[in-house]
C-alpha cells in the first residue's frame, strides 16, 4: 500500500509517529476492536458527494502515481465501510448545521441551528461532554473555526449565522486547539461589538497564532489560531503562490499540530477536522477547487491514520456531512486527455473570476482562463462569460456574495475536462462513513446521523 509519510522531518518523526504502512493489515483492526478508545479523530470532508471522492482518487493517481489514503483504506481492507442516513429534522437534504448538530447533540434538529431543536431546546455538544470527561478536545479546519460544522461539536446557537456569537461561546467553554478561518470574528476591527478576542482567550492561557510560522514555534499548552479573515484560500492557489503558502498552513499541517499538542494528555484527546471548503467548491461547481481540496482532506486522513496506526487507542472516523452538487466524470472519446488537463491547473475559478472587472476585455479573460487552467476557451465563450461583468446577467448562490459567474464558467469548462454537475446545492444521498480502530464494531453497515453521537461516547466509555 502506498503511502505518503506526513511526519516525515517534523517534531512528530521524533515521537516515532510517521508509521502508516508499516503496521498496515486487516489482523490490526480485528486486535483494536474490543479495546477502549482513549481518543477520537473525526474527520468531515464538508459537502463531499461520491463523485469528488472518486474523482479525487482518479486526479491523484492519474496525476502522481498513487491512489488517495481513503480509497486506499477500503482497498486493502483496512477500514469498516459504511453508510450513514444525514437527514435532518426539517429536510430530507440536511445543512451543515443540522448535521454536524446531528453528530455533536445526538438529535436531529432543523437546518439552521447549532444543537438547538424547535423548541428552544438545548442539547449538550459532545466535545463538551467529553471536556468534562477530562479529554482535550480540538477542531481544525479550512473555513472559519466558527463555521457550523466545528461549532456543531463545541456550541449551541438558535442560528449558525451568529458566527460572532458562537466565537465568544467559545471563549466559555471552547476547544483547547482551535486552527481554521474567521479572523473577522475575533479581530476587534471587524466586530461590531468591538471586543478584542484575541485578548480574552490570552488572558485564559492560549497562545494566538495568526500565520504557519507563529503556529509552528508553539509546541505546547491551549492555541486559537486563525489564518485568514474567513474560509482559507483553496489548497490550488495555495499550492501555486508562495507568499499564500509561506503564511497558511494547509489542513493536514494543523491536524498534525492538533495530534501534536494532545497526543499526550493522560485521558486522551477527541479532534474534529474538517475539509470546509470541498463544500464551497461544490456549491461554485469549481472543479479544479473541488478535487485539490479532497486530495488535501486527504492528506489529513493520512495524518490521523499514521498516528492511529501506531496509537492503536484512536478510532478514526473518516466521512461527510452531507453530498453537494453530484459531480462526475462524463464519458466521451476525449474524457482521459480531458480530464488530465487538471493535473495543468494553477488557480481556481474564484481567482479567474475575482480578478475580471468591466474595464477589462475579452481577450484578457481568455488569457486569464488559459493562465489558470491550461487550456483556451473560445472568443464566443469569452464574450459571453464578460457579459456578466457588464452588467448584463447576474448569477447568486451560496458563498456567491459577488455575484460572479461561478456556473457560467463551469459550464464552458466542461467540454474542456469533462466534468458534469448536477446543481449547485446539497443533496440527500446517503454518505460514506470509514472508520478504523477501537469502537468501530459499534458501527453498523447502516446507520443513521445521530447514532455517531453515542457510538463515540461508548466506545470510550464515556458516560453523561
């Protein structure tokens, strides 16, 4: 089984930590079963249909030779493989609120809510109970640290929007590592409060970490560290601009600061990680976004396997909270040599589009696409993706705040790679759900949302 080792050169190699494929068979999982889990790894590809999963594996290989950890997991029949009914209380098609509620307060709430239901009930998130149990808990993720997902396993909120709200939630009774987005909601500047949350949560004994290098000279104790001033910038213009890539750390670097800071507390540690933006992606049908994001998911997934591996007192949960958009591959005579055009790709649609301003023309768009993606579009779709600039057409959407021309250009793109959508919104599909270690014989082929919430208390024994 190929394998990426992450903590190759890192604090982590000197704990002994970098061993995934070293221990790699079906008999270690059969021997961790019946044991206590000392600690949880869970990890959220957000808005994750099955398609991205295996276009992800496809990109991957196609690209660098070697399959992604998660579909080599099922493989090698290394993970127990199952699927997971995400309803939530008020939709067969749940939002990330609902459904991260689902998993935190062990009930199924409408959309909209953090673990609060329709009557005004609270349900107490389980990363608190597990706090109270004596554990570290942790979130890290690539969109803001108050975003629904993280919040639903620390907080309660009649609202998810009141992402200032749920920052100062977690001043009271927050994670012990908190890495992701949402500057605005911390930095005095951007609050309309005012208050400098930066301050209180030192005054409580974290270090802030507001770049990789202030993060990486932290070794230990609590961290608030926030990078951007809300999601992160996607892995692809990540990966192709040093300046972004000096200063943000990618997914897989903060959950292996997150195992690093925790990984020896005496009761052990439960961390929620979460890919955020795979979700934002799905919702632009922004491919090249979309894919590079699950293969950075990935290598989290790698991270929280290496260290299980060696642990062996770690369940790891490894799944998404809901699909979005169904994306796939299309078949057609050109498909493989359409597809591998992103292997070429430097930028996402978001830096395409953002950078386009009436002033400019149609052949700079051209050039723009040809810059970012590899490949040149015609001077009729030009035109016509310009036109939106003009003021001619309008497009909305989640995370569309801009109004810029996100399915516009997807649509062009898609004789050009060959990637389908089926819409911009979620969907109800049931979800894939891995598991690996001790615990996840609790975990059937076929479960529902909320059963998560309890296999994770039992399995280590937990009990509120």
């Amino acid at each position: 089984m190929k394998r990426r080792n992450f903590f190759k050169n890192t604090a982590l190699a000197g704990a002994g930590i970098g061993v995934l494929g070293a221990c790699s068979s079906p008999q270690l999982a059969l021997q961790q079963e019946k044991k206590k889990a000392k600690n949880i790894i869970f990890l959220v590809s957000d808005g994750m249909s099955n398609g991205t999963l295996t276009m992800a594996d496809t990109l991957r290989y196609r690209k660098d030779g070697k399959a992604s950890v998660w579909l080599d997991l099922y493989r090698d029949n290394m993970v127990k493989r199952s699927l997971m009914d995400m309803a939530s209380a008020s939709s067969i098609v749940t939002d990330s609120a609902a459904a991260s509620s689902s998993w935190g307060g062990g009930h199924r709430i409408p959309n909209g809510g953090i673990n609060v239901d329709r009557g005004g009930v609270e349900y107490t998130p389980i990363w608190q109970k597990f706090k109270r149990a004596g554990k570290k808990t942790g979130i890290a993720t690539t969109v803001p640290v108050t975003h629904a997902t993280p919040a639903g396993f620390c907080t309660n909120s009649r609202t998810r929007n009141d992402q200032a709200g749920i920052a100062k939630k977690y001043l009271d009774h927050g994670p012990d590592v908190i890495l992701g987005g949402g500057q605005n909601y911390f930095d005095s500047s951007h609050r309309k409060d005012g208050r400098d949350l930066y301050a209180d949560f030192e005054n409580k004994a974290y270090q802030v970490a507001k770049n990789k290098k202030q993060l990486n000279s932290i070794n230990r104790g609590n961290i608030l560290g926030v990078f951007d001033n809300e999601g992160l910038p996607y892995t692809l213009d990540l990966m192709n601009n040093k300046d972004i890539e000096k200063d943000i750390p990618t997914l897989a670097e903060m959950t292996q600061k997150a195992i690093y800071l925790m990984k020896d507390h005496s009761r052990g540690f439960v961390l929620q990680v979460e890919g955020g933006k795979v979700d934002w992606a799905a919702h632009a049908n922004d491919a090249g976004a979309l894919l590079y994001d699950q293969m950075a998911f990935d290598d989290a997934v790698g991270v929280a396997m290496d260290f299980a591996l060696q642990d062996e007192e770690t369940l790891v949960i490894i799944t998404t909270d809901h699909g979005n958009a169904n994306p796939g591959i299309l078949y057609g005579k050109e498909v493989n040599e359409n597809f591998d055009r992103l292997h070429q790709f430097k930028a996402t649609n978001d830096w395409i589009l953002q950078g386009i301003t009436p002033n400019d023309n149609v052949e700079f768009v051209r050039e723009r696409i040809a810059f970012a993606n590899g490949f040149g579009i015609t001077k009729e779709e030009a035109k016509d993706l310009f036109n939106y600039y003009k003021g001619l057409e309008k497009e909305d959407g989640l995370y569309n705040y801009k109004n810029l021309p996100f399915k516009k250009l997807s649509r062009i793109q898609e004789s050009y790679h060959s990637i389908g959508w089926a819409s911009g919104n979620h969907t109800g599909d049931f979800v894939e759900l891995a598991s690996f270690g001790p615990g996840n014989h609790l975990i059937d082929g076929f479960i529902r949302n909320t059963d998560l919430h309890y296999i994770m208390l039992k399995a280590t024994e937990v009990i509120v």
